[in-house]
C-alpha cells in the first residue's frame, strides 16, 4: 500500500462589484491565487520543448483553421439620444491598496498562521502514517494474509478519514478568509467612489490597462489613506467546519 501526501491549497480572490449609484467599478478578470502548502514534496515532471502543440491545443489534435464570418447586416438607425457626459478620469492599483491596507495585512498575517497550523498537523499526520505502514511492511513475515489485509484496509481507512477531515478545515479557512476580504472590497469600493466624487470623477480606470497617463490622475495613495482611516482592521471570522462535513462517504 503506497501512502497518499496529504495536499491541500487555500485560494483567496475578490468578489466582483458592480452595483451602486451613478459609478460602475470594474474588477480585472485575473487567475486566482492558490497558496499549496504540501506536506510531502512531489517531483516535478519537465516536459520536453520540442514537438510540443500550440498553447490551448492538445496534444494529438489538429489546429482548427480560422472561419469567415458572414456579411454583417445593415440594421435601421436608431432615434438620436442624449451624449454621456464628458469624461473625467481617474486611475486606481487595487492590488497597491490592497498593499496598503492595515485590514488586509491583518487578514493575511492570520490565515497564514491558521495554514501553518493545518499544515504542520498534516505532516504529523503523513510521518505517523508512514511509521505505521512500516510497522505493518516488517509484520508481514508474522501475519497470514488476512490479518495483514485488515491491517492495511484500517490504515486506509484512517487516511481517507484524515484526507476528508483536512479537506473539510482547509475550506472553512478559505470561507472565513473571504468572508473578510469581502467586508474589505466593499468598502474600498465605497471608499474610491468617495474619493472620485471629491475629484469630480466619473471614470476610474485600472491603472494596469492604461498605457500611459500623468500622476494627477492616481487616486491609489488616497484611497489607501482613506480605506486604512475608516477600516483599520477587520474581524476575520472562525474557521468553522460544518457539521457532518468532515463525515467519510460511505461506500
């Protein structure tokens, strides 16, 4: 019986906004972040550079070549309407503020420690496990079959339930972890409406999708200022796991 590595990962993103009065705050679409803490290294597999397919194409299969669209249909005008207004702009770094943020930082100097912990009990785990598997591997000149099987299907057993057990922890770490960054968004999403009412703005642009634009137009430091002034810190909730969630699937 070959010993699984207890994996586990902790992924923390930003909630999308986009209501509100009179201000419309894009978030960037971006990966999301995993924070993988394994408990037992796995190695690496390096894939060869040559022959490989095109990105987003998988192995074995042929690219599909380019289609032409067909002729665009003339639509009837539509009746005239009032112009937008003129734009005054503004631009932002979200992940600057976030930086920034005495609430953020907070909330990430205690989910860390809560990971660590979950981690090092994982590695407690995993080292028990593989001194037991050893114990059961120099038994088995002693034991018949059978009672050497019986042994290995509790040792099993034991690391399905702990699996699911972390698995379970690790989502109840992730839930509270959002449940503050949440309360940290909305208000930097009221705090940058704020801000760009002040300056008379009514377009706040990423800063990362302007190609160039003059210092003026940042608001980030101010932002940061004003978030830090009214949310200091926030409250980061238990990591409650629900009842019956850490429960194995009985098969």
């Amino acid at each position: 019986m070959v010993l699984p590595a207890v994996l586990f990962g902790l992924g923390i993103g930003h909630a999308q906004s986009s209501n509100g009065q009179g201000f419309f705050i894009p978030h960037p679409k971006a990966p999301p972040v995993s924070h993988s803490v394994p408990v037992r290294a796995q190695p690496m597999i390096q894939q060869q550079q040559q022959g490989m397919p095109e990105q987003g194409q998988q192995p074995g299969t042929q690219a599909i070549p380019p289609q032409k669209l067909p002729p665009i249909p003339q639509l009837p005008a539509l009746p005239k309407e009032n112009a937008p207004p003129a734009p005054v702009m503004g631009v932002l770094s979200v992940p600057e503020v976030m930086q920034q943020s005495t609430a953020a930082q907070g909330v990430e100097k205690i989910i860390e420690a809560r990971r660590q912990k979950l981690a090092a009990e994982a590695q407690a785990d995993q080292q028990k496990w593989e001194g037991e598997q050893k114990t059961i591997t120099g038994e088995k000149a002693k034991l018949s079959k059978a009672a050497l099987a019986t042994k290995e299907q509790a040792l099993q057993r034991e690391i399905e339930e702990a699996q699911v057990d972390f698995h379970n922890r690790n989502l109840a770490i992730e839930v509270s972890a959002r449940g503050a960054l949440g309360k940290i968004e909305s208000t930097l999403i009221a705090v940058i409406r704020q801000v760009a009412q002040a300056h008379g703005m009514n377009l706040v642009l990423h800063r990362s999708q302007v190609a160039l634009n003059v210092n003026g137009f940042d608001i980030s430091k101010e932002v940061a200022a004003h978030l830090n002034t009214i949310l200091p810190s926030v409250a980061v909730p238990p990591a409650v796991v629900p009842k019956m969630a850490n429960a194995p699937a009985k098969k």
